[in-house]
C-alpha cells in the first residue's frame, strides 16, 4: 500500500515543527495553534507535529531527516526560520538537506526557505540584532 493512500486525494503532506529555545510551553502551545491553523486553511494534511524545547534533540533531527529522505512528507511548515537552529550554519544544513530531499521548508514569518533566500534571512537577521 502506498503512503500516499492514507491520505485524502492528493493532499500535500505536511510536517509541522515547534520549538521553545527557552522552554517556554506557552509559546510551544501559539506555535502548533498557528501551525495547525494554517494546515487546515491551506488543506494540508498534517503527518507530523513536532514540538521541542531547548536544541533541535538528535532524535527529532534523525526521524526528520529519515522521513525527508523517504519522501514521507511534501513541506516542512515552521513559524520562523530561528525555529531550526541557533546558527546560521545549522539551519543552512538542515535547510539544504531537506530541499535537496524534495522537502519545502516553509517559514510562516519568512516565506519559502531554500539556499537562495537565505543570505537575505540571515542578513536581516543580523541587522536586527545589531540594532537592539
């Protein structure tokens, strides 16, 4: 049986990703709300949600990679792009892993993330920072 047929028609298949550096389970709780929110307005169906505190654990990172590479999931859908990783390093990987799996990494904050967008990101990123 194919994956695909668990799902209605032909659904674009979505991963959703929370993450509190801080903990905070408040704001875990308004991520997967407006994460959630706009899966259903955008008729996603939803595979997966993950929700972390602290760093992207080493469990999560696998299982997410894993179902990247066996095409299990069509978009990662993400409130922000700090959400996967505290370094531009980190989230250029991880970013360029999944879409070189077929995956789009969507930011609600930021739009479609890929190798070209980013330098912008992460130049606005800066500025921001350095400004407060």
């Amino acid at each position: 049986m194919n994956n695909q047929a668990v799902f209605e028609g032909n659904k674009t298949r979505a991963i959703l990703y929370c993450r509190s550096a801080n903990g905070d389970n408040s704001e875990l709780q308004e991520q997967k709300d407006v994460l959630g929110d706009y899966a259903k307005a955008k008729g996603l169906a939803v595979v997966r949600t993950y929700i972390e505190s602290g760093t992207m654990g080493a469990l999560t990172y696998h299982n997410l990679r894993l179902q990247a590479r066996y095409h299990e999931f069509d978009e990662l859908i993400i409130t922000e792009l700090a959400v996967l990783g505290n370094s531009s390093i980190e989230i250029t990987e991880e970013i360029s892993f999944l879409v070189a799996s077929g995956v789009k990494v969507l930011s609600l904050k930021d739009g479609e993330l890929n190798v070209e967008t980013l330098p912008s990101h992460f130049r606005k990123r800066f500025m921001l920072k350095n400004m407060i």
